[in-house]
C-alpha cells in the first residue's frame, strides 16, 4: 500500500514537471500543443464578441468532453482550475483564430473577461 501512494506521488510530480516542460517550451517560442487544442475548442465553444470568464468556461466544460480534456490538458482538475485556466488565457493573448483574435477585454471581480474579436482591418 505505501508503494502504492509512492507511485502516485511520483506520477503527480511527473505531470507537473511535464507541464512545467511544456510552458517553458512556449516561452521560448510557440504556443504548446494544450494551448492550441485549448484554443480550438474554446473558439468553437464560445460566441465569437461575447466575452467569457475562465470560471464559466470550467463550467461549460462539465457538459462538453472535448472542452473539458483540453482544459484538464492546460489547467488540470480540481480546485484553482479556473485561475489556471486564467492564465493559460493570459500566455494565449493575442492568438489569431481565423478572423477572430482572443483579446482581454476587462476586469470582473471573478478575474479576467476574455472574448474573440474580430480581427481589426488596416
């Protein structure tokens, strides 16, 4: 039985560090592959011009399994998961999806209002 959670305390820490992996990954160039599959689906998932909170897109992902292993890849489970949700969001800022961008659009007392806009024409 110790072994047993020897094992899983490893495992844990094995996942950590492969996420920890993959944003350092991202910061010295390119989005991770979470990131982008986060994106995918969260594009399909939302109105594009409405904004959304990372709370409620935790929330919409209880009933939408694609949306809820793409945000488990990026935030993992549990308590805190919107917060780091958040900032996935954050490191994604700017990301152009077809003719939408995801672009921070305000502050709500339950953190960060986010949307897809479309993109600005020169």
């Amino acid at each position: 039985m110790a072994s047993d959670l020897t094992l899983d305390a490893l495992a844990a820490i094995v996942a950590q560090q492969q996420r920890e992996i993959e944003n350092l990954r991202e910061m010295v160039g390119g989005r991770s592959a979470a990131d982008q599959t986060l994106l995918d689906e969260l594009s399909g998932a939302v109105t594009p011009g409405e904004t959304f909170l990372a709370a409620e897109v935790c929330d919409q992902a209880l009933v939408d399994a694609d949306l809820r292993a793409a945000v488990e890849a990026v935030a993992g489970t549990g308590q805190g998961q919107a917060r780091r949700l958040g900032k996935a969001l954050c490191r994604a800022q700017g990301a152009i999806l077809g003719a939408f961008q995801l672009k921070r659009v305000g502050e709500t007392r339950e953190g960060a209002a986010w949307a897809f806009l479309p993109l600005a024409r020169e």
